[in-house]
C-alpha cells in the first residue's frame, strides 16, 4: 500500500523545487531577442525531425495554454523565427517550422541557459544525484504516459 502523506510530500517538494528553478531561470535567461517560454517551443522543434510540427501537438510539449501556444507561435512568426504552414494532410491543422534565423538564435541561446542550468542545478547536486534525480523524473514521467495513454509528453526544453 502507498504511503500517501509520503506521495503528497514527495509531490509537493517536487512542485515547489520546479517552481523556484523555473522563476529563477525566467529571471535570470540570458536572452533580450526571446523569452524563456518562446525558448521553450525553439527548444522542442530544434528536436523534430525537418524541426517542424503540428501546432496541436506541440501543445502537449509545453506547458502553456493553447492560446497561449498559438500567440506565441505568431510572434515568432512576426520576428521571423518560425514558418507557419497549413498542414498538407489535413487543411484544419497548421504546421509550425524552425526557420534558419530560428535555429541560430536557438542555438546561441541554448549555450548561455545550459550554463545557468548547470549553476542552478549542478552546483546543488553531485554528479550521482543528477543522475539519479533523472532516473526518477524519467519514470514519474514514463508512468504518467501509460496513465494517459499518451507518448508525447517530453522533458521540458534545456
């Protein structure tokens, strides 16, 4: 049986060290040109094959609204970073691409944030608790994909 005080704890500790690594991040991201968020979405059509996807599944990568995602997506598209097509298959869906100018600007990005990631985390941490600590979230992570019958749901962008 579940020691649910010791779940609940567990969760919470969990949720409230998230919540100050991301606040900590946003506010400190070593970019003026993109946000942490908009970073975000870079991040994960950098790791799609041809860097494009379907709008509707990047949403299940991010942990944004919809709308939010689908705001996003425009500025970038504004700022030349992204190309937004209609999806051939099907005319409802659009697909969102990683342009040329994008991926630089991810790229010279990622470099900078990795770095304020490995002070945030890797200076707390040994190098057998990073390992370990990924080792957990990795199957928190793979269960919550059986439970929602759901392969999509990815790490979030580093």
């Amino acid at each position: 049986m579940v020691d649910r005080t010791a779940a609940v704890s567990a969760w919470e500790s969990l949720f409230r060290a998230q919540v100050a690594i991301m606040r900590s991040l946003a506010a400190n991201f070593p970019s003026k040109e993109i946000s942490l968020n908009e970073y975000d979405v870079m991040f994960n059509l950098s790791r799609q094959p041809d860097r494009h996807i379907r709008l509707r599944d990047l949403n299940q990568h991010v942990l944004l609204t919809q709308p939010s995602v689908s705001r996003l997506v425009d500025r970038l598209v504004s700022r030349g970073y992204l190309h937004k097509h209609t999806d051939p298959d099907d005319g409802r869906g659009t697909i969102i691409e990683l342009t040329d100018v994008g991926l630089a600007l991810f790229r010279r990005v990622a470099v900078d944030h990795m770095d304020s990631i490995a002070v945030r985390i890797g200076e707390t941490l040994t190098d057998d608790e990073l390992t370990q600590l990924t080792l957990l979230c990795d199957k928190l992570r793979v269960d919550c994909r059986g439970a929602l019958g759901d392969d999509s749901v990815s790490r979030p962008g580093g």
